[in-house]
C-alpha cells in the first residue's frame, strides 16, 4: 500500500521596514529559513534638505500685512515609506498569484506594519499566517527563528 505523502506548507516570512525588506522561506517550526532570491527590496529616503525646500512658504492674511508660515501638507518621508509599502504589496500579490507560497507571516515595526495592512489585498491577508511588530531587518538570519517562535506556529 502507498503511503500518502502530505503537501509541505511553504511558509513566506516578510521581514521589513520602511526602507527595506526581506522575505525567507520555511517548511516548517524546525525548518530553518532560507533568503527567497529576488526578494530583497529596498528603496532611497534621501536628507529632508533634498526634499523639502528650506523654510516653509508665507501666507498674508486677508486684512493688514500680516503674515503667516504655511505648514507643509504631508511629510515626503513617510509618503516615500508609504509607496514602499504598496511597492512590497504588490510583489507580494504577484508571487502569491504565481503560487510561490501557502501561507504568510509578517514583521514589522507599528508604522510599516499599518501601511503594509492597508496596501495588502485580501487575497494575501487570508494568507497571513502570524504578526510580529517588531523591527528584526538588521537581525542576521541565524538568529531570526528565536525572535520569530510565536508566530511560526505549526
């Protein structure tokens, strides 16, 4: 009689911040990660100096000569991070559409954790297997499975 061989769960971990990530592969609890070749992604934050102009622009009020500083409407950096996060979104969805992974955990700092919820689709989201907040993208990889015990559950 055959046995049945089961399926491994390919288990994507996407490890990242806003200016950088990283995904690896596991099998498995006792399986060690493996760097997933092609996604490593990173993007370019330059100086506030080189985004911004130096002072903010001047408004007169309507009567008298009055003037006031404008404050600036949104911060270049984080729009710069929040395009990273629909950047990572996206390759993301185009390797799950590929069939690359079963199932997914993500980590993060706060912040690129609620871009990176906003950017997913919901295909991905039901892939999602564990969250982390936490920064791990300057952990080396030997000492990832300890930070990431809780949510690489079986």
């Amino acid at each position: 009689m055959r046995r049945a061989r089961m399926k491994q769960v390919r288990t994507w971990v996407l490890i990242a911040d806003g200016r950088r990530a990283q995904v690896y592969r596991t099998y498995g609890r006792a399986s060690r990660l493996e760097a997933v070749p092609g996604m490593e992604l990173e993007t370019v934050l330059p100086p506030s100096r080189e985004i911004m102009a130096d002072r903010p622009g001047r408004t007169f009020e309507s009567q008298g000569a009055t003037r006031h500083a404008m404050e600036r409407p949104t911060d270049p950096h984080r729009d710069a991070k929040r395009q990273f996060a629909r950047r990572i979104a996206a390759v993301i969805e185009e390797r799950l559409n590929a069939g690359h992974f079963d199932k997914l955990v993500v980590v993060a700092p706060a912040v690129t954790m609620g871009d990176l919820r906003e950017e997913l689709s919901d295909r991905v989201k039901a892939r999602i297997a564990g969250e982390l907040v936490a920064d791990l993208t300057k952990i080396p990889v030997q000492e990832l499975p300890s930070h990431l015990e809780r949510v690489l559950q079986p």
